[in-house]
C-alpha cells in the first residue's frame, strides 16, 4: 500500500499551526518610596527631659522615644480631679436639697416656685460633673502626651533636638520615622503602554504582576503587584503614575533606591 496520500493528508495540519506565543513587557526605571513616614512633633508644649533612642535605631509602635516635663501636666491633671470631687459634692447637696423639697411640698411647706428652682439647681449640678470630668479627661491627655512614642514601626531619622529643648505643641519637629516593611516602587508607563494594560486589565480582578530588578541584581528577580494606578495621564510626560508593592523583609531596600520594573504586558 502506498503512503503518498497519508502524507498529504498531513500537510495541510503542518501548515495551520500557529508559532508559539511571544510575550511583550514593558521595561521602566521608577524608584522606592516607604509606605508611612511620620514627622514626630509632640502634642503639648514643654522643655524635653528625656530621649530614649539614638538616631538610625530601629523602633516597635508604642515604643518610648522623648519625653516633655510632665511636672505642669501633672499639677493641671490634680487640679481637674480635685474639681470632680467638688462638683460631686455640690450635685450631692442639690439632691438632698431637691429630696427636702420635694418631701416639704407634699405637705404645701415649700411653694412650687421654689421647688422649680431646686431642681434648676440639681440639674445645673449635675451639668458641672459633667464639665469637670471632661476637663479631666484633657488633663490626663495632655499628662499622657508629655510621653512622645512611636506610632509605626521603623527607622529613626535624624534627631533634631535634644534634652533641654523647649517644644512647640503640634509645631516643632523632633525627627522622623520610616517604616521599615514591605514598600513601594513608583514608576511612570508610557501613554500606549498604560492604556494597553488599562484596556485589557478592565473589570478582571486581582492586582497585575510586575518584576523588579535593584542595582547588582540579573534581571528581575523580585516579584511584585501593582496596586494603584494614576486616574489621568501627565500631559508634560505622556506618562501613566503606577506603584507596585514589594516585600522588604530585611530591611535592606531603601527609600529613594532607583529600581527596573517589567511589566508583562496583556494580550
């Protein structure tokens, strides 16, 4: 039997097979930028008495960083508990007052008029508890903010006063504090790009995957997800602001550090 037909019965399968898929990236330079930088500035005004870190250092949330005199703090805070206790005294006195009154009209010894004017009374002793305690509870705060701790997790930057200092309230800075955890790198993707991975990204969820690359790396070794995109395009640029996110779980990338990023661009 001849196999001349059988072969040409296959050729026609050869030539319909398409060539295999070749990706397309997109290759941008964009940097590091941390996820949380606070400007620490105390609450309360005060001469400082204490730092408890050293510049550089890295600190836990809640960890003591400065402390203020607390000596004035701590006066106002007695001073508004000992207005509690008297407001409470007073509102005890109006109750009794109110009790007697009340007990005398029964038997048409006290006038109408003036058990109104007992419970006027009653009613504004209970209004100054309320007053004193809320001026309490400012003089605790106030107390507790002589105590500079850190609010997130990171790096000291650079102390910029020091023990003997006087301190503005909400005003002058002491240093700053950058958290030393995943980050984020920023880069711009040219306008045909940007509008290419808009277009094919449009209502399919989860975050598009980006590789990054650092100085001394081959290639992108570090996966990342890019989890914002810019709601317009920079005209000056024609550029598209994205970020993706990167773990940093040694701490060793830093703010500012410039960064590849490639993104596998969508079909």
């Amino acid at each position: 039997m001849s196999r001349r037909p059988l072969a040409l019965l296959c050729l026609p399968l050869l030539l319909a097979a398409e060539p295999p898929a070749v990706k397309e990236f997109a290759e941008v330079i964009g940097h590091v930028e941390a996820r949380e930088v606070v400007e620490l500035r105390a609450r309360v005004a005060g001469y400082i008495t204490r730092l408890n870190v050293t510049e550089g250092s890295l600190v836990k949330k809640g960890d003591l960083l400065a402390e203020i005199d607390p000596r004035p703090y701590q006066a106002a805070a007695d001073v508004a508990a000992a207005g509690v206790g008297a407001a409470e005294a007073r509102l005890k006195l109006a109750v009794i007052d109110v009790e007697r009154t009340q007990r005398a009209v029964s038997i048409g010894g006290v006038s109408v008029e003036d058990k109104a004017r007992g419970d006027a009374l009653k009613l504004e002793a209970e209004a100054g508890v309320q007053v004193a305690r809320a001026q309490l509870d400012i003089a605790r705060l106030n107390l507790a903010y002589t105590r500079l701790t850190a609010p997130i997790d990171g790096r000291l930057g650079r102390v910029l006063l020091t023990p003997g200092n006087l301190v503005a309230a909400d005003t002058t800075p002491l240093a700053s504090l950058t958290s030393t955890g995943p980050v984020y790198v920023e880069f711009d993707v040219p306008e045909v790009a940007a509008l290419k991975i808009i277009r094919a990204t449009r209502g399919k969820g989860g975050p598009l995957p980006a590789a990054v690359g650092f100085a001394g790396d081959d290639g992108f070794p570090h996966a990342a997800a890019v989890d914002f995109t810019a709601g317009r395009i920079d005209p000056k640029t024609g550029t598209l602001a994205m970020r993706a996110t990167l773990p940093n779980a040694d701490g060793t990338l830093l703010p500012g550090q410039l960064a590849r990023v490639r993104l596998t661009m969508p079909k």
